[in-house]
C-alpha cells in the first residue's frame, strides 16, 4: 500500500470536551452539584488548566457542590 505524504494539514480540534466540560460555562458565582465521590481532584486539575478559580464544598446530602469564584 501506498501512502502520500501531505503538508501542511490543519490538526482539528477534539470533539472530546472531558467529564467536567460545565466548567468552561461557569460565569463566576455559579455553581453545580456533583454526585462523584472522586471528582474534587480532576475539578481542581481542569478548573486550573482553563485558569479559572474554583471551590469545591463537600455536601451533608452527599456528593459536591462546586462554585466558580473567578
């Protein structure tokens, strides 16, 4: 089989947006609850690498809530 090499080609953008994409819709001040035991760490990891702040509140019902503070 033969290939041909191309120049020059634009990478597309990843159609993945990952477990916490909300974040990137957070106006600071608004918040949503997370039921995930596991998810403060990865939270905290995707809220940084976008540069936004964020505070995570562990729920007496159980679960998260995470709210954006800037």
């Amino acid at each position: 089989m033969n290939y041909k090499i191309e120049k020059n080609i634009p990478l597309p953008a990843s159609q993945r947006k990952g477990k916490f994409a909300i974040l990137e819709d957070l106006e600071v001040g608004d918040s949503f609850h997370v039921a995930d035991v596991t998810a403060p760490a990865g939270i905290y990891s995707k809220a940084e690498s976008l540069g936004i702040k964020v505070t995570v509140r562990s729920m007496a019902m159980g679960g998260f809530r995470v709210w954006r503070t800037a």
